[in-house]
C-alpha cells in the first residue's frame, strides 16, 4: 500500500484548500510557507 505516495500527489493535483492546511500544520516553519508562497505565485 502506498497511502503517502497518494497523499502526496493529492496535495500536488488538490486546490490552494489543500495547501493552506499544510501552511497550517507548518505554521511552525515559516520558513516552509515562504518557500509555498513563491511556487503559488509562479
């Protein structure tokens, strides 16, 4: 089974409403979330 790999591409393929709650459980890492919001402006 390879539930990460599904989880992963669903992030890839699902709406920035995927994304924002990654951001959300990073918020920890803000670091990661500049590095999101410069592939969603690209």
């Amino acid at each position: 089974m390879q539930v990460n790999q599904t989880t992963n591409r669903a992030a890839i393929s699902m709406p920035s409403k995927y994304q924002w709650m990654v951001i959300l459980t990073l918020q920890s890492s803000p670091h990661y979330i500049s590095r999101d919001e410069q592939q969603t402006q690209k």
